[in-house]
C-alpha cells in the first residue's frame, strides 16, 4: 500500500457522507507549498487529515523503547506538525484558498482538529509517553498543540465511522473529547462505547 493509494481509498470512505466538505490537497502559494492530505469541513469546524501508509518496524512491534522514540518522531511527529503549521496558517490567512482560486476555506471555522490516519494500528505502551514524544518533536521548531485536538485512527475504525448515517467524524472526535479519551490509544473500544450512546 502505498501514500497515493492509500490517500485514495481514505478519499472513497470519506466521500460517502455529502454533508461534509472535503478538500483534498492542494497547492495554496506561489512556492506550490501543499495543505493537508484532506481538509474535512462541516458548520464552523474542520479536520486536517494526514495519511501515513507506513508500517510499523518489527522492533516498534516488540516494544524496543528507543526504536518506537524514533518512530513516533518519524510517523506521527512530522504528520501532527504538519497539522500544527496549516492551522497558523490558516489563522493567519495565508492558507485560505487554493493557488488557483478553485478552493476557498470559510472563514468562520471555530474548531479545528488533527486525524492522522494510519494503515494498521501500532503499539503505544503508554499515552503519555506518545505524547510526550510528539510534544518534545514540535518543540524543536518551537510549536506547540493541544492534545484534544489529536486523534490516531485506524483505517478500518475510519470506515466504520463513515458507515454510520446518524453520526459522523465530527461527532466521534467530540465524544472522545467529552468522555476525556482524547488522551487514550484505545480508539477502535472507543468506536464501541460511541456505538452504544447512540
């Protein structure tokens, strides 16, 4: 699986629900620089959505604390600041229409979120050792995030999300955020408790 086919089977699942505006990625200045993978809009809120194909190494799968240090860094560290960048760029207007001028972003976007999407789901020992692990990465470049507004999804939770036609992304990020699960790895459980609040 590779990042193009990966991004274009998240683009089908996410497409399937017409009361959300997708974006994919596009080209914002004249230096060609890219938004997210998929910017996601509903009302006054919006997703960035990174995909990230690769698959964990066979340390990372067996726990090896330094190898999974750097895998963070390299997997989901580079996606989350990617995340964090777009949203202070798109805050201070400099991300707010495609080069082009075919896309244009509201400007009434209250909340914004960060989904990284994976292909398979990886090994987190600890949640805060995850996060600090993003947290001390971001600091490199002086940046910082709110980690409510992270969510590490597995590709088939995201398609079961999507299947649901009372309920969407959007309202599973804010049950975790409510349920103060933000903070935990056990996304695909929580679908579940999700499911049974319905």
């Amino acid at each position: 699986f590779g990042k193009n086919v990966f991004e274009k089977y998240i683009e089908k699942i996410i497409k399937t629900n017409e009361e959300i505006k997708i974006y994919p990625e596009f080209p914002y200045n004249k230096n060609n620089d890219l938004s997210p993978d998929f910017i996601l809009i509903k009302n006054d809120e919006m997703i960035f959505l990174e995909a990230k194909a690769a698959k964990t190494i066979i340390q990372m799968r067996n726990l090896h604390l330094d190898c999974y240090k750097q895998e963070i860094k390299k997997a989901f560290g580079k996606a989350v600041k990617q995340c964090v960048k777009k949203e202070q760029l798109y805050l201070n207007g400099k991300m707010k229409e495609s080069k082009d001028k075919s896309i244009r972003l509201p400007e009434n976007i209250k909340k914004i979120y960060y989904l990284v999407v994976v292909l398979e789901d990886f090994n987190f020992p600890t949640t805060e050792l995850f996060l600090n692990q993003i947290s001390d990465f971001l600091s490199e470049d002086d940046l910082t995030f709110n980690k409510e507004k992270l969510l590490v999804l597995n590709v088939n939770v995201l398609e079961k999300i999507f299947e649901e036609k009372e309920q969407d992304i959007f309202d599973f990020i804010k049950y975790r955020i409510g349920q103060k699960k933000f903070n935990r790895n056990f996304v695909a459980a929580d679908y579940i408790g999700w499911k049974k609040n319905d």
